[in-house]
C-alpha cells in the first residue's frame, strides 16, 4: 500500500495596508471611512481580486431555506464561483462543507484576529494549494468573536463581494438589518 503525503502548507500571517496593491478599491467605494486600515490574510491574495459572492444566513433557519442554501452551495460549488463568508451560522457552517468538497476559490472571513487561531486541516490544504483565503480586518489583540465584531466582519465581506445572497434573513434581525443596507450599494442581492 503506497504511503499517503501529507500536505502541510506554509500558513503565514501577511498584512495588507490601505495603500498596498493587494488592498481592495471596494473597501474604500462602500465603507469609505469605515473601511479597514489594515486586513491580515492567510493564503492567495490573487482571491481577493476576483468576482465573488457573498453569504448570509440568520442563525435561525426555516427548512425550505435550508434546502435551497445547500443546493445553492452545491451549484456555485459545481460553477467554480468564489464565496466569501464568515461561515459562521449553521447553514453556512454546512454550505461551508459542501464547497469544502470542491475545488473553487473560499474566502472565509472570521470576526475576529486570524492571528493564533486553530485552522482545521480541511482549510490547511485548501490554503496551501491556492484556493482558500482567510481574511480578518482584525487587530491580533481581538481574539474572541463578539456580536459587534460579527456585525462589523458581514459589512466587509458585503463590501468586498459583486453580489450577496442572502438564504434567510429573519425579519428584524441583525441580517435584515444588513440587507437594508446593502440597498444603497451599487450590488446585486440574491435571496
């Protein structure tokens, strides 16, 4: 029986500055003032120049919006079309897991700092053969996910996407909340 490789990727800390190359125009265009100063990243920078779609769920999920999210998933998956997320909520922990299994790009965007944060090994060689970025706007002292950091990393992945597709939105939740603000951005927005 052959002896199977393991792939261990170099996973090092890099920051982009405002005024770097690397750093996105859309950031500036949607946020302006809020935008970042900086954004710390693991993985191919080449990820944050290409069309991406955003995803947002409520933590609270009817099942027909469960269904459709995952067949969502498993249809971008099979396009090859990036998606950015936190991956925070249920449903985009498991669409996380169905685009997993594939080979198109990921940008997966905690709230909080990337830096001494665990990543699984299912990211690790995503990581090390191009296809997964991780990508905070987080200071390294802003360790723990809060409710205002989540809040905070959802306007950023709307920022840095060409178009959203929200799965659920529960009426009067944080996640509608950002719907309506998306209104005003020149970005599609799928439900």
């Amino acid at each position: 029986m052959a002896e199977r490789k393991i792939v261990r990727p170099l996973l090092k800390l890099q920051v982009i500055v405002r005024d770097s190359r690397f750093y996105p125009i859309l950031l500036d265009k949607r946020l302006g003032k809020d935008a970042p100063i900086r954004l710390w990243t693991i993985g191919s920078l080449d990820l944050i120049n290409i069309p991406k779609t955003a995803l947002f769920c409520s933590k609270s999920c009817p099942g027909d919006a469960i269904l459709n999210a995952t067949d969502q998933a498993q249809k971008w998956r099979s396009q090859d079309r990036c998606i950015i997320s936190g991956f925070h909520s249920p449903i985009e922990k498991e669409c996380l897991q169905i685009l997993l299994r594939g080979v198109q790009p990921i940008i997966i965007c905690p709230a909080r700092s990337l830096e001494r944060m665990r990543i699984p090994m299912e990211w690790r060689e995503g990581i090390g053969a191009g296809r997964i970025l991780l990508l905070s706007p987080f200071e390294p002292s802003q360790r723990r996910l809060t409710a205002t950091l989540s809040e905070q990393r959802n306007k950023l992945v709307a920022a840095l996407s060409d178009e959203v597709y929200f799965a659920h939105a529960t009426p009067g939740g944080k996640t509608a909340r950002l719907a309506e603000q998306l209104l005003g951005w020149d970005i599609s927005i799928l439900a």
